[in-house]
C-alpha cells in the first residue's frame, strides 16, 4: 500500500468512525469539514488533546483535540452527565472517545496490511501549552462540528520500514504495549 493510498484510507476511515462513535453511539450531529494534509499537527494552546500511537507494519498516531467546552458536552453525552468543569471523568471520557475513534480506524487498517496494535491513549488539558509530536512528516486533518464545537482528528501513519514489533515501539513519542 503507497502512503497516498494510505491516506486515503485514513481519511475515510476518520470520517467513518467519528460518525460512528459521536453520531450514532453519542446522538451528537456530526458535520465533518474538508480533510488538509498538513505537515505538522495542529498546537492546540487551550483545551484537551488526547494521543495515542499505533504499530504493526505501519506506525503512527492519531490526535483529538477540542476546546474544553466541547470535551465537556461530548463527555456528557457519553456518560449521560453534565459538567461544569474539565476534570477527571471528562479527561477519561475523550481518551476512550479517541480510543474509540483511532481503534476504529486501526480496524479499518488491519483489512488491508495486517495487525495493528495501540497504546493507552494519553490526554492533556490546559490553557497555553502546545504540543510536538517528533518523528513525523505528513498528517491528515480533519474538523467536526459536534457538539456545537469543532472537533478536530489528526492521523500520522507512515508504513514501519524498520521492522520494529509490536512488543515495544517508541513511535513519535509514544509507548506502545501489545494489544
């Protein structure tokens, strides 16, 4: 599979399973925008960010970012509650949302080249900070209107030329364990 036709995949397969998760499973109207590869991921510098990498014959890592106003609705209409604030639940919340999402998308992947495995997602929340993922070149971005807020997915996948196993795997910052 060429890296063009790789993300062609990613971006379907984003557009799938965020319809998926937030439409169907969390009743959230879900509008996605037009997809941009871009050459690094967006720094989110206000709101939650969560990460997690994949590994198998392709390696990368996907990115959920949004506002804390949208984490806390999507959180809400996930665990059937409101918050006020961002805090625990509403962190764990969005890092199954982007298990969800990504472990979809890994699904969609594993059809065509084989196992993947993923890690424990890992969120951040704050105000002023920004976020680096090394390690990468090209990234598919893709924004959702959900939950009256802009959702946005990034993919980075890269075929994994160095043969590395899914035992252990630094891929772009990220630990990944057997799955």
């Amino acid at each position: 599979m060429t890296i063009e036709e790789m993300q062609e995949l990613v971006d379907t397969g984003i557009r799938s399973s965020v319809e998926n998760v937030c439409g169907m499973m969390l009743g959230c109207a879900v509008e996605a925008g037009p997809s941009r590869v871009i050459g690094h991921p967006l720094q989110e510098s206000d709101g939650v960010v969560a990460l997690i990498g994949m590994a198998g014959p392709w390696i990368g890592t996907g990115a959920l970012t949004c506002k804390p106003e949208v984490a806390r609705k999507l959180a809400g209409a996930f665990l059937m509650s409101e918050y006020d604030e961002v805090n625990d639940e509403v962190l764990d919340a969005i890092a199954e949302l982007a298990n969800m999402v990504i472990g979809n998308l890994k699904t969609m992947i594993e059809e065509k080249v084989g196992a993947m495995g993923l890690s424990t997602p890992t969120t951040i929340f704050g105000a002023s900070f920004s976020t680096k993922i090394g390690g990468s070149s090209t990234w598919t971005l893709i924004p959702f209107t959900v939950c009256d807020g802009e959702l946005l997915v990034q993919v980075c996948i890269l075929p994994n030329e160095q043969g590395r196993t899914h035992a252990r795997l630094d891929i772009v910052g990220h630990m990944v364990t057997r799955g």
